[in-house]
C-alpha cells in the first residue's frame, strides 16, 4: 500500500496546510493556551501547528545575506543561560539564533553557519562592547566597520548615573535624603516620558542635590555625540564632556569616560555616511523579544524560542 503526499496537507495528515497557517497567524496575536480553547485543540498540537507554520515563514524569506548586522544576547532563563541574536539592520529582521553563550566560539557558530562568502559581504557590524563578539568578527568578517550600540553605552551611563543616586543616598540623612528615596526610574527615565507627577518629583531632586543635577545634566547632553558628522568633532566635544568632570567628584562618570576613550574607534565610526543605520532596531527588538519570552512563559522548548525570534519582524502569510 503506497500513501500518497497532497500539497495542501500539512505535515500532521489531519490538518491541511490552510488550516496550520490559520493557526499559526493566530499564535502570533495570542497565547497557545487561548488558540487551543478557541480550536478544541491540545495545546501540543497548536504549538507543533505554529512551528510548521513559521518554518514556512522563513523558508519563503530566503536566505540572508546581510550587509549591515546586529549582534546582541539574550538571556533565555536565570542563571546567565545567553543565547546570541543576529538581525539584518536593512531588511530589519532577526537572521541567526543560537549557540550556547555568549562566548566567542558560540559567535562563531552564526560566521560557520552564514559561510565564508557571505562574511565578507558584511560591510557593518553593531554590537555591544562585548570582546567575544568584537574577536570573532574582526577575524571572520575583517572587512566589516565595527560599530559599538548607542543604546548599549547610554545603557552604561545610566548605571552611573544609579551609582550617583546610591552614594548620594548612602551619603545624606533626614530630610535630604528623603528627596532620593524611591526616584531611581525617574532619574533614568528621559524627562519626555515621564509624567507630569514624574516630572515634579524630577525638579524636586534636582533641586535638592546639586551632585545629582550635574550628573543628570551630564548623562543628559552625552547623547549629542552621535549628531556629529566628523569625527575630529565628535572628538572635541567628548574632550570637552570629560573635561567638566573635574572637581565634580563623579567616579562612576570618570569610569564611564574611561571605557569610551578605550573603545572610541568603535563609537566614532557611526560620524561616517556609510554607516548611519537605525541603531534603535536592535533595541526595538529585544523589548520585542521580551514581549515573547513573557507569552511563551514555562515553555521549554527553545527551538520554539528560536523560531518566535526569527519570525517575529516577518509578515504574515
């Protein structure tokens, strides 16, 4: 007895193809729970249904052959379990999902998987300071512009902004401390996204503590380093930035000057034409990412985690 295959049946023989893609463009709105209640179907078999489907996704995308990239991590569960996401910075979509870490031989997994050739066609490479990421791709894709994440760096100015806010707190009592206490997301917080509660509480800790209105005001004006289109600018005014660190007993803030300088070739290569891309795509996805750890919660399934990642920015079919 021979058993005949039709185009229009998915892999399981008792769905067909239309119905596996109605389920899988579901699952992208909602939870496996809720498609499975809405179905009458076994929450296994809607899983298994949406990863056929997103495999056709990628199938029908192609594949990649990027230009620009975005190396970043995730952290996947407790316990620094990191796995490493590439995305395409012009098509803007997530290509690669993988290795074990964050180490160097887990980023040379994507450079094995995307080939010799296609390597050398990458002409950028965004990431954070991580060295692991920078080693592998300087020596695999030479000929790429190494570009150190925005995002990433201001991410490090806050955090010394949070020290400033701690030692000042550990430092006053009474009265002047009280002004500190519970303002940690809005002094990290841009003042255009606070409300306007957020922003009263904003002037009121400014006011009170000259320390933390200059280290405000610093982490404030540092993002005006990537307006500049020369790199001698970029330069001055990030001379310029440190030299009003003197006598502001900010130590956080001078550790934070230091890493720039030892990684400047890597921030001033955005002033180049050729290499101003949407560093914010990268943030953008990993909130996005987050969104889908949050809905895929208690699954252990990483080929799924990998599978919701890469076809999270592809449109449905």
């Amino acid at each position: 007895m021979k058993q005949e295959k039709l185009d229009w049946l998915a892999k399981n023989p008792f769905y067909t193809k239309r119905f596996a893609f109605f389920v899988g463009r579901r699952c992208r709105v909602t939870t496996i729970k809720d498609v499975a209640q809405e179905t009458h179907l076994d929450w296994k078999t809607v899983k298994e249904l949406e990863k056929q489907y997103m495999r056709e996704q990628l199938r029908r995308a192609g594949t990649p052959a990027p230009r620009a990239i975005g190396i970043d991590e995730i952290s996947i569960r407790k316990g620094h379990t990191y796995r490493i996401v590439v995305s395409d910075l012009i098509r803007r979509r997530p290509i690669w999902f993988g290795g074990e870490d964050r180490k160097e031989a887990s980023m040379a997994l994507f450079y094995d998987w995307l080939g010799e050739k296609k390597s050398r066609g990458i002409r950028l490479a965004v990431m954070d300071m991580w060295k692991a990421f920078y080693n592998v791709t300087a020596t695999r894709a030479p000929q790429a512009a190494i570009l150190y994440d925005k995002f990433h760096i201001l991410r490090h100015l806050g955090d010394a902004l949070d020290e400033v806010r701690k030692s000042e707190y550990r430092r006053l009592s009474g009265q002047d401390r009280s002004y500190i206490k519970g303002q940690k997301y809005t002094l990290l917080s841009h003042r255009e996204n606070l409300t306007l509660k957020g922003r009263q509480a904003l002037k009121k800790v400014l006011t009170a503590n000259k320390r933390l209105n200059t280290a405000y005001l610093l982490r404030e004006s540092f993002g005006q380093l990537w307006d500049y289109e020369s790199e001698g600018w970029a330069r001055r005014f990030f001379e310029n930035w440190r030299a009003s660190l003197k006598w502001q007993r900010l130590k956080p803030y001078e550790k934070f000057a230091e890493m720039i300088d030892r990684h400047w070739d890597g921030i001033a290569a955005y002033c180049k034409p050729e290499n101003k891309v949407a560093l914010g795509f990268v943030e953008g996805l990993n909130n996005k990412i987050r969104v889908i750890q949050r809905r895929a919660y208690g699954l252990r399934d990483e080929e799924y985690l990998r599978l919701k990642v890469l076809t999270c920015m592809l449109a449905k079919i």
